[in-house]
C-alpha cells in the first residue's frame, strides 16, 4: 500500500492557489497601504530642523567674528589696544546669545490650531495644576 504524500515531505509538491484572472487584483493589490498623517505630525517637520539650528549656529558665530573685527579695526584707527577687541567680542558674544535665546524660544512655540496627541486636556501642561495654599501644621 503506498501512502500518499504530505506537503510537508520532501519531494512533495506544495498546494497551488486558484488562478485569479487579472481584473480581480483587489483595491489593496493596486496601491501600496500609505498610513495617514496627524495633524500633530504635519506640523512638526523633521526635515529642517537640522537646518534651522545649523543657521542659528551660524549667526552666532558671524555676530562673534564681526563684532571682534570692529572692535580690532576701531583698536587701530584709535590706538586703544586690546580693549577695543575686547569690548567687540563680548559685545559679539551678547548679539549672539540674543540670537540663540531668541531661536530658541520661538522653537517652543506650539503652531496655532494644532491638537495635542493626548487631547486637549494635556495641551497646556500645568495649567490644570495650582498650587494650594497650606494650612496650619499641613
């Protein structure tokens, strides 16, 4: 009696599917499945994040460079030494701490209309939490 052979043995031939004729392919065969974007994602775009940073980064260090440049060139024209330069680099340092503190706090801005991921219970974080005054001995 010879048994007949399971798919699972070698040498065996696997199961065929039933041939589908080209038309009934199915919406998910056409298309590649594309997850939407949430508000929240669209707002924050990863991209140029890099960007922007490197600018800030670069401002920083122009504001440096050209106020020690002034300052050297005032050192020259008035004969006031080191100061001048001195005088120049912080001031160019201060420039550019504004410029630095000024990027960065207009990163934490949250763009208007834009829902919180966790709803809008968390879309002011603290606010919802005072603190209470204690009385006596609490």
């Amino acid at each position: 009696m010879s048994e007949a052979k399971t798919p699972s043995e070698p040498g065996s031939t696997p199961p065929t599917a039933p041939a589908r004729d080209a038309g009934s392919a199915g919406p998910l065969a056409t298309k590649p499945y594309r997850r939407p974007v949430l508000p929240w994602e669209r707002a924050a775009d990863p991209g140029q994040g890099w960007a922007r940073w490197a600018s800030v980064g670069l401002e920083f260090g122009l504001s440096v460079a050209l106020c020690t440049w002034g300052g050297w060139w005032l050192d020259g024209r008035m004969g006031w030494s080191p100061w001048g330069t001195l005088a120049g680099a912080m001031l160019g340092v201060a420039s550019g701490l504004y410029l630095l503190v000024k990027a960065a706090l207009a990163g934490e801005r949250k763009p208007a209309g834009v829902a919180h991921p966790d709803g809008p219970a968390h879309a002011e974080a603290g606010s919802e939490t005072k603190a209470q005054p204690r009385g006596p001995g609490g």
